[in-house]
C-alpha cells in the first residue's frame, strides 16, 4: 500500500471505529456486529504497526496499553470542582428553594434534574478536540493525573468534532454498573481478594490504579454532567444547553437528566427516582437540582465550596458503617446454626438497626469479616438488614476471627458441618431451639394453622415444659394453659379451639408441617397423593419414594432419616391418638370447586402469604404452576406484580385481583 493510500485508511477506519464505539459504548446501539468491529480494529492495528508515523496517541487502538507509573502526577483545576450542598428531607428542599428564590426575587425558576450517581468525579480536558488530560476531583484544587486510565473507558472521547472550543474541560462522574461490581467482586472472591464495598469504592479503586491495564479491564462507564474551563469557543446561556451541546459532541449523558419549570416538578421527579431508582442498572444516592440560567447561577454564586445554585436530595441512606460487636447464634428448625451480627446500634436510613444477617460460616470467612471489625451495614426494602464487609482500613489488630462453635449453645450437644454444605448443624433432634423453631412451623398458617401459638406463646410453653414436642400440643388443657402469663381463661378457650380445628387438617398439610427437611407445602402435597396415609409413607423405602415423580434421592433419604428417629415416631403416635388426620380423605377432586383449574399467583397479597394462597388454591382442587404458560386459567395478581404480569397479557391469560380471588376461594363467583 502506498503511504498516502495507508495514511487515508488509516483516518477512515479511525472514524468509523469511533463511530461505532459512540453507537454502541454511548447510545447503547450497535450498528455492526462485535466481530465486525474486531476486524476494523485489527486493520487499524496492522496498518499502525506498518506505519508507525502516524500513529497519534487518540487513536481508537491506543485506549488500552500504557505503562504503570510510579505514582500519579498532579492536575491543578483551573476552575475548582466543586462539592454540592444536600438536603435530607423534603423541608431542607423547600428551604434552599426558598433561599434561592429569596437572593433571585423570583418565585419559580427553570432547573434541571439529574441523578446523583454515586462513582467519582472526575475532568476531561480536550485541547484543540484532543484529550489530553484525565483528573479526579481530588481536594477541588487539585487533583490526580488519571490521563491514561480514563483513556481506556470506551464511552470518553478521544477527540471531538471539529469547531469545538481550543481548551475544553468536561466533567462528570465514572461509575460501574451494578452488574459490573457484582461481577467484579465474584472475580475478586474467586481469586481470593478481598471485595469491594459497594460499586463507589469499586469505580475508585478501578480508575486509581497505577497499571491502567488493570483499569481497562473493569467495566467503568462516565455520565458527564457539566464543563470546567472552556476557552476559545462557543458560549452557552444555560445548563441544560450545555447539556445539548455536550451530547451533541458525543460524550455519554445520562438518559434521565429532565429540565424541570418549578418546585413541583421537581419533587415529582424526586418522589418518581425514590420509588424507580433500584430498578436502574446502577446506583445513584439522590437527585441533583441545579439552577439552570447561567446568569442566575453567577448571582447566586458559591459559599464555602458548594455552589448555592445546586442541591442534592438524597435517597435515605441504605448503608452505615458501624462496629460488629460480636457474631451470635440462632439454631433454625433443621438444626442449622446461624451466626447473626451483633453491632452497635446504628441509624440505616432512619432504622435504627442492630442485628443483621450473616448468611453463613463460609460468607463470613469469604468477606474476611472479624468481631471488633468496622463493617458496612446494608438495609435495602423490607430485607433483613446484612452485613456487606469491613472496613478494613479501620483495623486494630485487636479484631478477632469467628469461630463456629463446636457444641450447639443452646443444648451443648456436638455440632457437624456435613460435607459440601454451607451451615453447620446441631445434632440434637430434641435439642430446645429446634422444638421451638418446629412448634413455630407446625403451627403457622401454611401448616396445621393453629392460630394464638405464635413466638411468643411456643417460647411459654416450652418453658413451662407444657409440651417436649409438637405431639405434646394435643395434650394441652385448659388448667395447664391458665397457669401461663398473661393467659386468660378466654384466650385459653380459643386456643384450644383452634388445636381442635387443625386436627380436621388435610394429610398434606399434616405432612409439611413436620418439618422434615426438604420437604415443602408441595411435595408434601405430592407425598399425600401418592402414599395415602402417614403410614404408608412412614414405611417407604428410599427406592419407594424416589418413584414418585419429582422426589430426588436427597429429598428420599430425609423422609427415610425422619421416620427412622424414635423422638419422630413418638410425635406421629401422638398426632394419631389425638386424632389428627392421618390418611388422605377420600377426595374426588373433580367435585371440588376449583378443580381441572390452574392459577399462578404473582406479586404480594395483602390478606395472605404466595404460600398459604397457593395451599388453599391446592385444598379445592386447583393446580399451581410456577410460570404462566397456556394451560394457566387464572393468574392471581398481588401488589408488585413481576414479569408473570407481562406474559399473562400477552397469553390472554384471566387475570384475578386479590377481592376476586378471595371471592373465587369462598365460592362467591
Ligand atoms: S455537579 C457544583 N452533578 O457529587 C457541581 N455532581 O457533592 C458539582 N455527583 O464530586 C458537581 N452526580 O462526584 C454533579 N449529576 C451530578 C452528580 C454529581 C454525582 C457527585 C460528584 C461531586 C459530588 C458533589
């Protein structure tokens, strides 16, 4: 190839590859295959190697490749990055609105909206449409030289359009996606590195890295949201032109910046990104407000580094760092040991949160969590609070590793961790925890449904030593329950009323609510069908059982284990001399209401658990599947319905709200 022919493929293949990097890195739409992509980089790659002259250092191939430098050099900002005032609640909003409109003398004023993401700021500077220089915001004054690293996330430019301003500084905030930092921290556990907290320190620790080969490998993106120094070139009058112009210019903007009339608007786009923001692919921690009027915002002016022209609102927190004071034990019905967090109280988002979950042993070795350790705390809905890690830059040296006991520390006896398993077990069938834990299950409402024997009454009962086992329910009087604190003769009577009912409960539920392990409301669904009586079950084989379809040999050998245990067959001698029902009734399910008819339930309901609906729906005969399909007649839609929603309108599928369904298990309709 001639030289002047290279040098001309050489300008075309850089256009068009950084065409379509804008088309698929900043649009998020790809024009051309990946493939076709890596052969237009392979040519620019091969032409470059042949003629090494014109190489320039904005070429699409030079994003990844630079050498680790010692340390970063310094960038002052010639303009200072400035930090934003907040607000916590939507009086302090109303406040700095008031202010604001106090120095303007007017009452409403244009602003534009933007998420508060939650990454790290960061300048571009462009010098004659060329990047040439990448900081972090470090004090606002000054900051680090991250020019190359910045270099290798693929949505910055490496150079603009002609006719933009000779010196041209962008600003805007690097992020990783939430997809990206889990993937990022699954790596790093799988290498055995410690993770990172959330995807902020994920995007920090990623752009100050001094091997910026390191950086080019993790998924950052950049939302630019403002200029810092611009001189040779156009002048704007407002933010959200600026805004205009610099997605005109190619750089990525983030899709929900809104410009906004008035207050109103402004905690509507609020109170829309409180409820929406966690279905978004990455963490924002508030909204931004910014005055938009260029010549308003010079009025206002700043006050001690924060602009008065800007707010961010923020989200209630969803995490805190707080001391783990210690790791305490919860044995489970199966026996399993819980390590559960002990911490110094702390406020979560305007809970005040003081336990939070662990998961299990491996969880805690694996995130290197130590009692004494500062740790992150995260409450998200209606979850339980957990644990995410330490901080481990706040060590002692005097923090102390978790040890699983050995001895159950409720009964003492020995504890095992079988192989492959997570949880250790206390094995200890008697042992008190299980029997509360069980006396629990037994009694809710997907189970025997006893109502009045709650937490509060299993844990009184047990104490007393009314009952030793869940046998021991049917032996309860009325003296023997009077005796108990806060126990009158009325709620005696009514508790008793309600042991007598759940005798009348079907085999099934009978069978689920033994608590064997592995076995939930709908196998043991399929097991009442199958076997006919707790006889009949209590006898099978292993082999036997694993015939039915959808009993694995693990859920087998558990139902063989159960009935196997002496303080097992006492429960069911017990339950069969108070006369719980003990064989499946003789049902005909074609004559019951609901059969030949399959529901899928979605979403929350109100009066009931998905479970406990599913087991009534079950009772009258229904089918419940787990997806929506053709053969679904009805889909049951609670609050929060998920994708199930979607497929259900596309299949035509009958939909119940919550009151039909009711009226649907009552008979009504
Ligand atoms: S504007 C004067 N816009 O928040 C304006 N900042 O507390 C200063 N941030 O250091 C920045 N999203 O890291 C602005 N849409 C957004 C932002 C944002 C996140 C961060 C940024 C800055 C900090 C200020």
């Amino acid at each position: 190839m001639e030289k002047k022919e290279a040098k001309k493929r050489i300008d075309e293949l850089r256009k068009l590859i950084n065409y379509h990097n804008h088309r698929y890195y900043v649009l998020d739409s790809p024009e051309i295959s990946d493939a076709e992509y890596d052969e237009l980089m392979k040519e620019l790659q091969r032409l470059e190697e042949e003629y090494p002259q014109f190489l320039t250092p904005d070429s699409p191939t030079q994003r990844v490749g630079a050498a680790p430098v010692e340390a970063f050099g310094v960038v002052e900002h010639q303009i200072p990055m400035l930090s934003l005032g907040k607000a916590f609640s939507h009086e302090e909003l109303l406040a700095w609105h008031k202010r604001v409109s106090g120095l303007l003398g007017e009452p409403e004023f244009d602003l534009v909206a933007e998420h508060k993401m939650d990454g790290l700021a960061v300048a571009l500077i462009y010098q004659e449409g060329k990047y040439v220089t990448g900081a972090t915001r470090g004090d606002g004054f000054r900051g680090e030289d991250i020019t190359q690293n910045l270099k290798t996330i693929k949505s910055v430019p490496l150079s603009l359009p002609r006719g933009v301003p000779s010196r041209f500084e962008v600003r805007g905030e690097v992020f990783l996606s939430k997809k990206g930092f889990k993937k990022l921290n699954e790596d790093r556990a799988k290498a055995g590195q410690p993770l990172f907290a959330n995807p902020r320190n994920a995007a920090a620790g990623s752009v100050r890295q001094l091997d910026p080969r390191i950086t080019a490998q993790r998924p950052l993106d950049i939302y630019i949201y403002g200029v810092g120094l611009v001189e040779g070139g156009n002048t704007f009058t407002t933010h959200w032109e600026t805004l205009e112009y610099l997605k005109s210019l190619g750089f990525k903007l983030n899709p929900q910046n809104e410009l906004l009339k008035n207050l109103q608007q402004a905690e509507d786009y609020y109170q829309h990104w409180l409820e929406e923001i966690e279905h978004l692919p990455y963490e924002a921690d508030g909204v931004v407000f910014k005055v938009n009027q260029y010549d308003l915002q010079e009025r206002l002016g700043n006050v001690g580094g924060e602009p008065r022209w800007a707010i961010a609102y923020k989200f209630p927190a969803t995490q805190a760092t707080t001391v783990l004071e210690d790791i305490g034990i919860s044995v489970g019905r199966t026996g399993t040991l819980n390590p559960f967090a002990i911490l110094k109280p702390v406020n979560v988002g305007g809970v005040i949160v003081k336990r939070a979950a662990l998961h299990n042993e491996d969880d805690i070795r694996r995130k290197d969590i130590r009692i004494g350790d500062t740790v992150i705390v995260q409450r998200a809905g209606e979850v339980i609070p957990e644990v995410v890690g330490p901080v481990v830059s706040l060590r002692t040296g005097k923090e102390k590793d978790f040890v699983m006991p050995t001895k159950c520390p409720v009964c003492g006896s020995e504890v095992i961790k079988p192989e492959g398993e997570a949880m250790s077990r206390c094995t200890n069938m008697s042992c008190p925890a299980q029997i509360f834990e069980l006396v629990k299950h037994f009694a809710s409402r997907g189970a025997m449904d006893i109502e009045g024997i709650g937490e509060k009454l299993a844990e009184a009962l047990l104490k007393a030593g009314l009952i030793k086992d869940v046998g021991d329910i049917y032996t309860l009087e009325e003296e023997k329950l009077i005796g108990l604190e806060r126990m009158g003769k009325k709620s005696a009577d009514n508790v008793l009323k309600a042991i007598e009912e759940s005798k009348k409960r079907p085999l099934s539920r009978v069978i689920f609510a033994l608590g064997i392990r592995h076995v939930g409301s709908e196998t043991a669904e399929i097991l009442a069908k199958h076997f006919g009586s707790i006889d009949r079950l209590a006898q099978s084989t292993a082999e036997e059982l694993m015939e039915v379809p959808t009993i694995g040999p693990t859920i087998a050998e558990s139902i063989v284990a159960f009935f196997r245990q002496k303080p097992n067959q006492d429960v069911i001698k017990k339950l069969k001399e108070a006369k719980v029902t003990m064989r499946e009734e003789a049902a005909r399910p074609r004559e019951l209401p609901l059969a030949g008819k399959e529901f899928v339930v979605t979403g929350k309901l109100d009066s009931c658990t998905r479970t406990e609906a599913e087991a009534r729906i079950r009772e009258l005969g229904g089918l419940v599947g787990s997806s929506v399909s053709k053969k679904t007649d009805f889909l049951v839609v609670g609050a929060d319905p998920g994708s199930k929603l979607d497929r259900a309108r596309e299949l035509g599928t009958a939909q119940l709200d919550e009151k039909q369904f009711l009226d649907m298990l009552e008979g009504k309709k």
